[in-house]
C-alpha cells in the first residue's frame, strides 16, 4: 500500500510541475506582449514614411510612428514584466504536496 502511495505521490508531483510549466509556457502576459510588440513594429514600419496624403489626413501628426512606437513600448513592457515577476508554481508543488 505504501509503494503505490508513493507511485501516485511521484505522479502527482510530475503533472503538478508540467502545470506549472503549461501555465508559464501560455501567460497571458507572453501573449499580449508577443502581440504587441508584433503589431508595434508594422505600424512603426508602416509610420516611418508617410505619404503626403496620409499626414494631410493626421493634421500633420506622424500617427502611425508615435502609435507603433507606444505599441512597442507597452509591449516590452509585458515581456519585462514576465521575465522579472514569472508565474509561480501552484502552491502543492512548492511544498510537496499536501501528502509530504
């Protein structure tokens, strides 16, 4: 009985570290700043030279270029957020388990 308690302990603990994993792996914060930083980077692209009539249209504002550029700056942002506060570890992981 103590064996497969153990074999089931050992198996808990293994699909408990590959949650955590899965749940470091799709943050939420990985996405949006993924996204963001993507997208920044075509309309900074796309503000860079503007036509004629596209800044006639803006007032004069280089729209595209100050929105791409706000675009990239927020999405750094979340990635720097995820690499200095990561997603922690349900709390049965980090113990152990309730069974330790």
């Amino acid at each position: 009985m103590s064996e497969f308690r153990n074999d089931l302990h050992k198996e808990v603990s293994e699909l408990e570290r590959k949650s955590a994993t899965a749940a470091r792996l799709f943050d939420i914060r990985r996405i949006i700043g993924g996204l963001f930083v993507i997208y920044g980077v075509i309309v900074t692209l796309a503000g860079i030279n503007p036509s004629d009539a596209d800044l006639k249209k803006a007032e004069g504002v280089h729209i595209n270029l100050w929105t791409g550029l706000a675009m990239l700056v927020l999405g750094l942002f979340f990635l720097l957020w995820l690499k200095l506060r990561p997603a922690q570890a349900p709390d049965g992981a980090a113990d152990g388990g309730p069974d330790a």
